[in-house]
C-alpha cells in the first residue's frame, strides 16, 4: 500500500496531476461515441444474423472503447490546435488538466485493448474494421488530412462511417452491400455538416491554420459544394428501398428527411454574404445531427420490423 | 517544493500534494480499481458465453 498512500514526491519538478476520472472519459469524446454506439448498433440489428444478447452487447462496448480511444489519440496530437479554438479550448489536454503523453498512453491501451477484446468477443474481420478506422481516424485524418487539405473530412470522413459495418461484421462475420450503403449514408453526410459548423466557425479554424473549406476556398464556394453534397446525401438513403434490404415505408420517411436536407443547405446557398449570424447554416448544422439520427432511426426500426416479421 | 521531515527525521525535498491532489488521485484510484473489476466480469462472462460448460470438458 505504500505506493498508494504516498504523498510526497522526491523530485520536486514533477507535475501532480489534478485530473479526474470525468477528463479522461472527456477525452473518449463521449458524444461522437454515442453516435457510433448507435450507428453500430444499426449495423447489427440489421444484418439480421442470429447472435447471442451478451456477445451483441459486448462488441458494442468493444467498438465504443475503439472509437473513444481514436478520439483520445486525436485530443493528444491535436492539442495545439485545440488551444486556440474556441469550441475546444476546454478540453482536458489543451487546458492543462490531462498531459498530452497521458492522453497518448491511454489512446493506445484502449485501442489495443477494445480490437483484442472484439476480436475475441465477436470475430477477427470486424476487430480489423476497428482497428483500420482507430488508424483512419488517428493518423490518415488526424495527423495527416487535418492540417493538409480542405478536403480533410471529406476523406477523413470515412473513419464516422464505418460503426456501422463494423456492427454488421461483429455478428454477420462479412461485409455486405447494405452495409456499404449505411458507411455510404455517413460518409456522404460528413462534408455538409462539418462544413455548415466551418461556416460560422470559420474564424477559430483561421486562426488554429486548420484548412477548412471556408477559409481555403471561400464561403461561395463552400454553400455551393454544402449544396452538391446534399443531393446525394439525401439520395444515397433512399438505396436500402432500392436494393430490397428496407421497406417502402421507411424509403418514402428517407425520401421527406432528404427533401428537408436539400431545402436546409438550398437555404445556405442563398444565404446572404453580409448575414453574419450565419442562421441558415446553424440551421442546417443542427439539422444535419437530427438527419442522421432520425434516419437510422428509422433502419434500425424498419430492422427489427423485418425481423419480427420475416419481410425483409 | 518545500522541505519535510521523514519517519526517521531525516529531511527530505519534496511536494506535498494539496488537498485537491490527493481527492483526484483517490477517485482516478477507484476509476481504475472499478474498470479492471469491469474487465474481469467481463472476460469471465464471454468466456462462459463462447465455450458453456464445454470449457471444463477438455483432456487434463
């Protein structure tokens, strides 16, 4: 008990650290987790493969450990930038309360550990899913995209899209064409509402060199490229009714929420220049979050009404 | 830093840790105490889940 009850350090230059349990489950990024919790769940439900309750609930436990360990790698490398935004200026690392290689060390046992554990607990594919977007998310977009080029999260995107078919694998053991579709729907998702945020943040990204598309190509631009995004946005969740993986019911609900996104970043393109309270695009923003809850909502309801029914 | 006396009443340098030091500590202490408890439940229910009693069912 010695080590515990300790209080006194013999090198005085030693950081004693005041964080709390509350910053370290901080920098797992708690909301981001909760949509990929969501998401992956979706994937599982889904794929309409027999799976028992346990192993379902512990690979959601393992995937939501992977992404939030992604979040803790990105809040370690990115804590300079995090400095100097408004947005983030509060987050363990920046503000001093978690150190950076504290942040790094435990980004990496939790990566380690949620991939061997989903592994172990489902099958091998989706632990290698999980660990491929902990390596997207971390390094491709974090270290690599982020500070390179404004198409950072229209590439690094792909690291949000994936929960899903991770889901899908954990108890399917494969990778489908309806799992495709749902990466697809968050994928295509990513650019518009990140880019609705850029818009009437426009000045923290400025001032963090972060190359978003407002202060790389302009605003105009940026409402026009929210606007091409928003058609196959709303297109692509359409697909499931398509290919026969979801009913006509919930393709017709995909169909209005779409129509909704298009109207919302129509709204942004004719968003008036000198109109700096940017309300279109908070509109839009705020939106964009209810969109993509509201349509795996819907898959996950269509999923568990196919399931009972055998329809689909 | 400030200088203290050990149990032997030998000075030694050192930092004494405040009050809200030792109170993050103790919780970030339980934190970790309660997620290896976590990780131990957890490892012994899938193993019970993925092999059933056909885990005792093996050549000794």
């Amino acid at each position: 008990m010695a080590l515990i009850e300790e209080t006194r350090f013999e090198n005085a230059g030693l950081r004693v650290s005041e964080a709390t349990p509350g910053d370290y489950l901080a920098l797992l990024k708690p909301r981001v987790m909760s949509l990929v919790v969501f998401t992956a769940f979706v994937g599982m439900v889904t794929a309409h493969a027999p799976v028992n309750p346990v192993i379902a609930v512990f690979s959601i436990l393992a995937i939501a450990v992977g992404a939030g360990a992604s979040g803790a790698l990105n809040m370690w490398y990115d804590a300079d930038i995090d400095a100097v935004m408004s947005r983030t200026a509060s987050r363990p690392v920046p503000s001093g309360r978690v150190a950076a290689r504290e942040a790094l060390a435990f980004g990496l046992v939790l990566s380690a550990l949620s991939v061997m554990t989903l592994g172990l607990v489902a099958n091998w594919l989706a632990a290698s899913l999980l660990a491929f977007t902990i390596f997207f998310y971390a390094v491709v977009y974090t270290m690599w995209l982020k500070r390179w080029t404004p198409q950072n999260i229209v590439i690094g995107g792909a690291a949000g899209a994936f929960p899903p078919m991770i889901g899908w694998a954990a108890v399917a053991g494969d990778v489908s064409l309806y799992g495709i579709v749902q990466f697809l729907i968050i994928f295509l998702w990513t650019p518009p509402h990140f880019w609705a945020l850029a818009l009437f943040k426009s000045g923290d990204y400025q001032r963090a060199g972060v190359p978003m598309m407002p202060n790389v190509a302009g605003e105009a631009s940026t409402k026009r490229q929210i606007f091409a995004y928003s058609i196959p946005v709303a297109a692509v969740a359409v697909v499931p009714t398509l290919i026969g993986a979801a009913s006509l019911a919930y393709g017709l609900f995909a169909a209005a929420l779409g129509a909704a996104f298009v109207w919302y970043a129509w709204k942004v393109l004719r968003m008036d220049e000198a109109d700096r309270g940017m309300r279109a695009a908070k509109m839009l923003f705020a939106y964009s979050v209810f969109y993509l809850f509201a349509v795996f909502a819907a898959l996950l309801a269509d999923g568990i009404v196919g399931r009972a029914g055998g329809i689909w | 830093m400030s200088v203290m006396e050990d149990e032997n009443g030998m000075e030694r340098k050192g930092v004494e840790m405040t009050a809200a030091q030792k109170k993050a500590r103790r919780s970030r202490n339980v934190a970790i105490g309660l997620s290896l408890a976590a990780l131990v439940a957890l490892f012994y229910i899938i193993t019970l889940v993925k092999f059933g009693p056909a885990i005792l069912n093996r050549p000794m």
